[in-house]
C-alpha cells in the first residue's frame, strides 16, 4: 500500500485500515510462532503499511501536509 492511496482514505477507513492491519499483524506472528509461516516478509511489510497509516493519522491531527 503506498501513501498516496492511504492518502485519499477518509479518517474512519484509516481507522479501520488501521486495525486490520494490526490484526494481520498478530495473525502473522502467531503463524510465526507456530511455524506456518509461508512468507516471513510479510511482517515487514504489514508493518511499514501500520507505520504509514500512523504518520498519516498523526499528520491530519496536527494538520501538516495536504487534506483529501
């Protein structure tokens, strides 16, 4: 998921997105832990997505960069 598409989601989706994202999260590294995990670059992934919508979150409260 790249920012620019983050971007254009409203506050609620972002919320939303937020959560699936972490519980994917979770999901992953119990499979993790389990060993049935297909792919382990998953994690990194899911993780950058978590960390951009955040910053994305953080920037519409304190109101830097630009509103969609």
């Amino acid at each position: 998921m790249k920012a620019k598409e983050i971007r254009q989601m409203t506050g609620n989706e972002l919320n939303s997105r937020l959560l699936e994202l972490k519980t994917e999260l979770f999901n992953l590294r119990f499979q993790l832990a389990t060993g049935q995990l297909d792919n382990p670059l998953r994690i990194k992934s899911v993780r950058k997505d978590i960390a951009r919508v955040k910053t994305i979150i953080q920037e519409r409260e304190l109101g830097i960069g630009r509103e969609v």
